[in-house]
C-alpha cells in the first residue's frame, strides 16, 4: 500500500483503476474521528474505517466520482452504485447518487424486500409518494429522508 499506515488505498474511479489515499478513522468504533470536511465510513465488517469527504446529497457534483450516500456518521461520498429508481438493492450504496434503498412495499412497482428511492427533504420534494425522515436522523441532515409510497 503505497499510502502508508495513517491512511487507506481506496479507488476513486474503478472504470479506470485510479486510486486515491484516503485517511483512516481515528478515535474508536463508538467516536470515530475524521479531518474537518470529512466523514468516518466503517464498512459492513468493520474492517476498515476510513475519513470520506462529506457531502451535500442534493448536490450531484458532490462526489467527483461516487455518490452521496447516508452513515451512520453523516453524509460521505461511496463507490457509485449502479441501480437506478425502482431497481432492486441491499445496502443504500447499490443505487446510483441522489437515491437510497429504501423498503420495498414503499417504492411504487417494487417486486423485492428493497428498492432504490429517491433521497427527499422539506426543500427537495418526491416525484411520488411522500418524504419520510431518516430514523435515526442522518446527523447534520436531519431534514433529509426518503420517498415512500403511503
């Protein structure tokens, strides 16, 4: 790893292999610690724990070569997902930016236990359905949620 011990090899853009050093999380699993304008990803196996740029999930330049997606930590850029609205997923980063995984008996002509939604807030509203917030509040976003069929 040519990033050295303070930091996480991470690709930015896997269509052309590129990859950038990316800080590891700091502190512990219960208070990770990031630089300012950073979030503390923990992958699913808490594994590896590394510092993503935070991200403004309305703004679709966010992430130069990822999407915005929700943690548990706030909001940081992830590998791109490749599903789009409607389409089945598992974990919010399978669908592509500006949508989430959301519970498949709320995302009109779902056929799965989840499917990619749109990501919604007071100010950005769903194309159908209604906003429901993220519970527990993604923190700094707590206005954020997802479209729901009601």
């Amino acid at each position: 790893d040519p990033c050295g011990p303070t930091s996480w090899c991470a690709f930015s853009d896997l269509a052309r292999l590129e990859a950038v050093c990316t800080p590891l999380c700091t502190g512990t699993l219960q208070d990770p610690i990031c630089p300012a304008g950073r979030v503390c990803i923990i992958d699913d196996e808490s594994i590896v724990a590394e510092c993503q740029i935070a991200c403004d999930p309305f703004d679709a330049n966010a992430c130069a070569q990822g999407t915005c997606q929700p943690t548990a930590r706030g909001f940081g850029c992830l590998q791109p997902g490749v599903q789009q609205a409607g389409a089945q997923c598992y974990e919010d980063d399978s669908c592509v930016g500006g949508l989430v995984c959301g519970p498949g008996d709320e995302v009109a002509g779902c056929c799965a236990a989840g499917c990619c939604t749109p990501l919604c807030s007071p100010e950005h509203s769903c194309p159908l359905g209604a906003c429901v917030a993220f519970d527990p509040p993604v923190p700094g976003a707590e206005g954020v949620g997802r479209c729901a069929m009601q």
